[in-house]
C-alpha cells in the first residue's frame, strides 16, 4: 500500500471516530447513575413470592426516626457520597460538598449540572418502610436502611421528580421512563426482601404484573 493510501485511510478512519464520538455525545446521557446492579427478575419474583402481604400502619411514623445522610467516608455524608457516586466529573470542596459536574436522572431522563437540581431518593421510600415492618425496628436498623449505599436504596434523580414520588409505592408511583422502571421494581422487591418488610396487597399486584414483562 502507497503511503498516499494509507494516509487517507487514516484520514478517512479518524473521521469516522470522530462521527462515532458525536453520535455519543449528541444522543447519549452526559452522566448515568450508578444504582447497585439490583436482583434479576428472575429472583425478584421469587423473592416477592416470600414477602408477607399485609396492610399498612402508618401510626407513629415521622421522619426523626430515620437518621438520615451519616458520614459514609471521610468529610462525605451520605448524599455527598452518592452524589460522587451517581455524577460524572464531580468536584467536590473540602466539606465534600459538589462545586461543579453532571448527573443524569434515570426517572424521567434529564441531566443536571448543579447538585442542587438533585435529591437523593431513597427508592424504598422511609414512610412506606414505616408501613412494612420499620416501625417495628430500633433506631439503629432505621438508621442503616436510610443511608444503605450497599443495596440499591439510594439514588440522585431529578428533585421535582422524587417530590412527585414522595412516599408512592409501585401501585400509585413508577419512573415515567419506561425503560427503567424494570430496574426499579427489582430493587424495590430486593431492598423489601433484604429488610424482611412486607408488602400491601395492591403493591404484590403491581410488582408481579411489572416483573412478568422485565
């Protein structure tokens, strides 16, 4: 081969590299979440198969009783962490807290470039928990399930988005980007089970009818 060809093939395979990174940039996310990799659908239903189904008991519940956003690691607290966590290119200042980066929403798809546009939703939300079980534990094991970094509980999302949520269970409340609402009933059956919660009849019939499609 001439070195005339092979310069232009160069050429012509370095534009093509070029057009590949574009199509990346122009059509993917500029961040993704790191959500724990949760359960298979498989194993979610076998999983929700072993929830006890009972009614829920909202009686006595307030947030106090779920120290939330512990110190997870050095400076960082809780939020911090999975906002490092959860965004691309994110600087953080001597407190931990996030000065600049990007963070993509699995919920509804939108990318944010400060943090707070973001809150950290915790997937399994505290009031439902109260409803299942928690009310139940001592503070310790609350503790433990509202800071959980280990289980796929705690993810960054659009603020406005996790508002809308609020203490929403799978029968009432599910990510409007169909996509991930697959991945979120699966770690919503993993965190229930991890915890030995239970579910409400209304809530096994969305999860089975949401896991039968993943």
């Amino acid at each position: 081969m001439s070195k005339f060809y092979a310069r232009r093939r160069l050429s012509i395979l370095a534009a093509l590299t070029g057009m590949v990174v574009s199509v990346g940039l122009f059509n993917g996310p500029t961040a993704s979440a790191a959500l724990p990799t949760p359960v298979s659908a498989a194993t979610a239903r076998t999983y929700l198969a072993s929830l006890t189904v009972a009614a829920e008991n909202r009686t006595g519940y307030s947030r106090d009783l779920f120290p939330t956003w512990d110190t997870i690691s050095g400076t960082c607290n809780t939020r911090e962490w999975i906002l490092k966590r959860d965004g691309t290119n994110v600087v953080t200042n001597s407190a931990c807290t996030a000065t600049s980066g990007s963070w993509y929403s699995p919920y509804d798809g939108a990318t944010w470039t400060a943090a707070s546009d973001v809150d950290i939703d915790h997937l399994v939300p505290l009031a439902e928990a109260w409803d299942s079980g928690a009310g139940k534990w001592t503070t310790a094991q609350r503790e433990a399930l509202a800071n959980d970094v280990t289980r796929p509980q705690l993810l960054a999302v659009t603020d406005n988005v996790n508002q809308s949520k609020g203490d929403q269970d799978p029968a009432t409340w599910v990510p409007s980007r169909s996509a991930y609402v697959c991945t979120y009933v699966r770690a919503w059956v993993q965190v229930k089970y991890y915890y030995k919660l239970s579910v409400d009849s209304a809530e096994k019939t969305a999860l089975t009818n949401y896991l039968s499609s993943c």
